[in-house]
C-alpha cells in the first residue's frame, strides 16, 4: 500500500510519527511525508494538490494537521488521525473554521476512518473510537552520540536532574538552587538558550542539542514544561517528572501526568514571582525523596510498553486501507 503521513507545525508534531512511517517502509509499503515549516499560514491546498500527483491508499495525520482530515475526506482517502497526548483532544470538533475547510472545496467534514493512539490509556481524556492503540516510540532527529554521555555512566553519589527549558530567570534560578542543593543539572536546550543564561554554577552543565532519550537513562527526574513530546519521552523511559506550565495546552498534559502519581504539575503563573526558583528547586526534591513517583512513574513506563509496538499495527493499518488497495 501507499501510505502518506502529514504533520504540522515541524518537528514536534512530526517526530511521534516517525517510527510508525519507519515501520511501514521496513514492512514493503511505499512511504511519504507531506509537512510544513513551522507555523505555516496554510497548507490545505498544496496538500491536495500532492495528495492527487501521488494517490495514496491510506493517509495519516497528526491531531493538529486539519489539512490531512480535509485532504482525505476531498480525495476520498481513508483517513487516520494519530493522536499524541492529551492536548490533541482539544483539536477535534466541528469549530465553524474547521468546517470551513472543508466548504471551499464543497465538502462537509467527515470523521476518520481510525484513530491511532499514543497516548498511554492512564493519560487520557475520553476514549476515542474506532481506535488503534499504539506504543509510544521516542525519537529524535538524526544526531550521533556526545562524548560528555561516557561520563553520565560512571558511578555517582548525588541525585540528577535533565532540565530542558528556555533561557527565562526562573529557569535560571531553579538550576542553580538545585546545584546548590546537592542536585547534579544537565540542561538540554539550544545553544542560544543556553549562552542567554549566562554563567552557570559548578554542578550544572549545558548539553545542547543533546536528545532527551540518550540522557534520562542517567537521570533521577525532568524538568520540563510540559510538551507532550518531552513528557511522553520521559514516561516512556520512566523517569519521574515536574513539569512548570505557561499555556492551556501543556497543563493539560502536565496534569494528566500529575494524575497518574509520576510528576508534579506547577503552574508558572501560580508561583510567586520573586520565588519561582525556589518552588521548583522543592518540587524536584519532593520527587526526589517520595519513592512513590518512582514507582508511579515505573508502572506508567510498564503501561506504555504493553502497547501494541508501531510494527504491530501495520496490518491492521493495511486493513483498513484494503479497499482501495483492492480497486
């Protein structure tokens, strides 16, 4: 079969898809990706437009790409929306704009053939169906091992943390407290994130660039604030979490995590101006001291890796796509 994958928005939204579009390729199937640069203004019609040149038997599309939905419902493509964390839900609904989508090309929104769902069942809002359930599988862009990761295996007698932020003061603040406190800091960020912080404390140290999968392995608990992408990964590789919100879209998945017991949900706007750094510092040490994140978060790592892995789910996505494969 010919599969097509679109995602919006770049990397984030791409990334959680990939090893699916990997696994249809290693099992025979012919494999695209339609994308965009970050934050396109539209993509509808240059979709459709590819979409026909390359007629595809399936289409699947990341929970924020309407263009994928309206491309399948237009080209009459069996449409799958793939579903990464919680905040996807707030995407789906017949919104008087998303309809209008679809009018311009005088068709009325239908819903998916499928949805594929990555989410972990302990994370979710509702329970979508007809739905295929899928692994979470955490990837990151091509890249090759960084030689400071020799150090990260060597034996050690004080707690660490993976900090991935931006370059604000409470960030600032909250790793040089943790330092401080006797927390070993790795911050994975960009490396202009990193010079706008200035100098930074011994204890802490700056791997820019540095994909999150390679380092949570050698570390206690992750800082971050609150993408799905970040959060999956860390649930994914079992570590516990605090996550330190500023949009509605990320309290969303960061109090859904919160739920399952395997992090801690702030809200930036909630802290003290003057103390935010000290409010993270304590949360990291609350799930650093409570066993009970640990075991919350090992039990949520056990949850996803008893989801169907992305190589079991392409027959069932060939399945659907049969008919047309058939004609």
């Amino acid at each position: 079969m010919r599969v097509l994958f679109t995602a919006g928005s770049g990397g984030p939204r791409l990334y959680p898809m990939v090893p699916l579009a990997w696994a249809c390729r290693a099992a025979g199937h012919e494999v695209r990706l339609a994308t965009t640069p970050p934050y396109p203004q539209t993509m509808v019609d240059d979709l459709i437009g590819y979409a026909a040149r390359w007629p595809a038997d399936l289409l699947v599309y990341d929970a924020v790409a309407d263009a994928g939905a309206v491309a399948a419902t237009v080209l009459g493509i069996p449409g799958v929306r793939y579903l990464c964390g919680v905040s996807a839900f707030t995407r789906i609904g017949p919104l008087p704009e998303y309809r209008a989508l679809f009018a311009r090309f005088g068709a009325e929104p239908e819903p998916p053939v499928s949805y594929l769902d990555s989410t972990p069942p302990g994370m979710r809002l509702v329970e979508l169906e007809p739905r295929i359930d899928l692994r979470y599988v955490p990837y990151h862009d091509a890249g090759r091992e960084p030689a400071e990761l020799h150090a990260l295996r060597a034996p050690r007698d004080r707690p660490r943390a993976c900090v991935t932020w931006g370059r604000d003061e409470p960030c600032r603040a909250a790793v040089c407290r943790l330092a401080e406190s006797g927390v070993d800091v790795l911050m994975t960020t960009t490396v202009g994130q990193l010079r706008a912080l200035g100098d930074l404390p011994a204890g802490v140290r700056g791997l820019p660039g540095v994909p999150l999968p390679l380092l949570l392995p050698y570390c206690d608990v992750l800082v971050q604030p609150g993408g799905e992408g970040a959060t999956l990964t860390g649930a994914a590789l079992g570590v516990p979490q605090v996550a330190v919100t500023r949009t509605p879209e990320h309290e969303l998945t960061a109090g859904q995590l919160a739920a399952t017991g395997a992090g801690v949900h702030l809200r930036y706007h909630e802290l003290r101006r003057d103390d935010r750094g000290s409010a993270i510092c304590a949360a990291v040490h609350r799930v650093l001291v409570d066993p009970s994140y640990q075991d919350s978060a090992d039990r949520l790592r056990k949850e996803i890796e008893a989801q169907p892995s992305p190589a079991d789910v392409v027959p069932g996505l060939a399945a659907l796509a049969g008919a047309r494969v058939g004609g």
